[in-house]
C-alpha cells in the first residue's frame, strides 16, 4: 500500500519544474513517515534538475534539505515517536557494515550511500526528495531537531550546516587557529557561523566588500575582497585552514599562498572544470589539499546539538512551492541572502 502526495518534480533538463503527485511506499517495519514541514533549495538540486553534472534520471523530485514531523512508525522504531521534530538529509541508506559506515562516515560507504533524490536503494526503489508533502525514511537516517532550533532556518543546516561543520571538526578549528572561508553564501555564511562558535579566528574571502557588513554580523574577525590583488600579499603564509564553498576553478596556486606551514585547503564546491595547481605552492609549508563531502548522520546530529546550543541558523528566504522556479534562477543569479527554504504547506491542493 502506498501513499499518494504532492510534490515538485524535474521532468527535463530545459523544462522547469512542475507540480505532480509521486507514491510514498507503505511503512516498513524501522520506517519513519515525516509530514515535511521545509525543504531547502541546495545549489546540487539545481545542478540536478538540469543534468549539468550528468546522470540525472528522469523524472525526479529533489530536495535533500528537510524538516518536519513524525506522523508515523513502523512496528520496530525505536529512535523516533509520532509528534517529534526531524530532518533528513544528503542520503538515506548505507550498508552499515562497512568500516567508513562503523566509523560514522556513511557518506563515504563502501557500497554506495544512497542519496535522498536520484539515487536508488538496495532494494530497487528509486528516491525522490523534500519538494515534496511527505517522505519515508528508515530511522537510522532520520535527524532530532533540538528544541532550540526552529524547523525554517534548521532546514538548510542538514546539508549547508554538516558540509562546513564536518571540515571544521576534522581539521581541529577551534581557538588558537585561524579559518579562513571562501565565500559568502548559502555554505559560506553558515560556515562563518560554526567556526566563530568553535572558537577559530575567521577570515571571510569574498569576491567583493559587498557582503562585509553581513560577514562580520555572523561571526567573522576580518573580511577581504579577492579581486584586490594586496589581499593575496597581505594574507601569505596566514591561515591554518581554508575551506573553499565556491563552485568557480580558482586559481589554486594563489590561494595556497595564503596557508601557514602545515596548513589544509579544503575543496567543498564542485567546479566545473578539473583543478590545475603547480606543485610548488603544495610543497613550500607541507600544505595540504583535500576535500570533504556532507558528514555522517552522528556528526550531523551533532552539528544540530552545536548549532542549537549556540543560537546558529541558516539566514533563510522563504518561498511557496510555485516560486521554485524563480528561485533556482535567482540562486544561479546569486540573488539570494542566503538560503531559499519551501513552504511544504503551500504544495496542498
């Protein structure tokens, strides 16, 4: 038995979204419906919906970005009751038995972890995402959202929020280490966020002076536009970490400049083109460059404890399903401070 919902759905590459209805299969018994209450509109949605990093099946609704509450269970849940406050993020299944998964990292499973939307599980069934009323997922991968968040600027954080806590807790940001975060967007201000609450140092590198007023709001120390050529002189050999939010082939060797010995770049966009670098600015200081993706769901649920505890949200706009197609336009546009969220209660009939 399945459930009939509404939802938003990409049909092609060139088409826009548009409004259908999609089966939710019937609980099995450690499932977890959630009634979604917000969906978050994540750049990789996009990249998605319009085939531009390739392997999208058709048609697919996305949104891994999701929040709302338990509505039902299966006969053997245990994590979760009717009534409480969830998200569910990146993926959806793991083998479980792998040793990235036993260490919490089911993000890198050795199998394949299975994504929220155009993915598809062990068992066949293909995955459909937040744009939609309601969603099924086993409890292991089910998010608590704490009391001290709101579900709306929660909502971004299960996957903006985890990308930039999951480097951050790796690579030791804390007091004493100076963090550096390329871009100010819908990852980089959240980021901004984390890192000034964990304790580090935080520089901003942004294209331009627009956003410093917002940056420094969030947390950070100091703010530098990249376009000015002194900046990269000034800040050589400076930072422990730099996390790089942006989507855009930097110049690599320029920002490697910036690290201090021993320090990390970390690649988190996905560019569209491979990265070039010369091996020198890699080895003058022992720099490392690296990359991380998402986090596992105990880091995530952590990140959501951290975030609660320290008053951390993700600065939302809040559309009605009907405005998605205005709004992936304007996020490709960069026309937005700094994260779309869903209204799932506008996709009733």
């Amino acid at each position: 038995m399945t459930t009939t919902v509404n939802a938003y759905i990409a049909t092609a590459p060139d088409q826009p979204l548009s409004k259908t209805t999609i089966e939710r299969r019937d609980l099995a018994p450690r499932d977890v419906l959630i009634d979604i209450a917000y969906a978050g509109i994540c750049h990789s949605d996009i990249h998605t919906a319009r085939n531009e990093w390739g392997g999208t099946t058709y048609p697919v609704v996305p949104g891994h970005e999701i929040t709302g509450t338990v509505s039902a269970v299966g006969s053997e849940v245990t994590r979760h009751k009717v009534g409480d406050r969830v998200g569910v993020g990146c993926f959806v299944q793991s083998c479980g038995e792998c040793g990235p998964c036993k260490d919490g990292d089911e993000q890198y499973c050795v199998k394949g972890a299975v994504g929220t939307y155009n993915s598809t599980t062990y068992e066949g069934e293909f995955t459909h995402g937040g744009y939609s009323q309601q969603v099924v997922v086993t409890e292991d991968f089910v998010l608590r959202i704490p009391d001290g968040l709101e579900l709306d600027v929660a909502t971004p954080l299960l996957c903006a929020g985890i990308t930039l806590y999951s480097p951050l807790k790796h690579w030791g940001a804390g007091p004493g280490k100076k963090v550096a975060i390329i871009g100010m967007g819908g990852l980089g201000h959240v980021g901004v966020k984390i890192a000034h609450a964990l304790g580090a140092e935080v520089t901003v590198l942004s294209q331009s002076m627009r956003k410093e007023e917002d940056g420094k709001r969030f947390g950070a120390d100091h703010y530098y536009a990249t376009s000015d050529e002194s900046t990269f002189r000034t800040l050589r050999n400076e930072f422990d970490l730099i996390l790089n939010t942006v989507s855009v082939n930097l110049d690599l060797n320029q920002y490697l400049s910036l690290l201090a010995v021993n320090g990390t770049f970390v690649e988190l966009g996905l560019p569209e083109h491979p990265l070039q670098l010369k091996a020198f600015p890699l080895l003058n200081n022992r720099r490392s460059l690296a990359g991380s993706m998402v986090g596992g769901i105990a880091p995530t649920q952590e990140m959501l404890d951290f975030c609660a505890e320290h008053g951390i949200g993700a600065e939302i706009e809040t559309i009605s399903a009907d405005g998605i197609n205005e709004a992936y336009d304007r996020v490709v546009d960069s026309d937005v401070r700094y994260r779309f969220v869903i209204d799932a209660a506008t996709l009733a009939d």
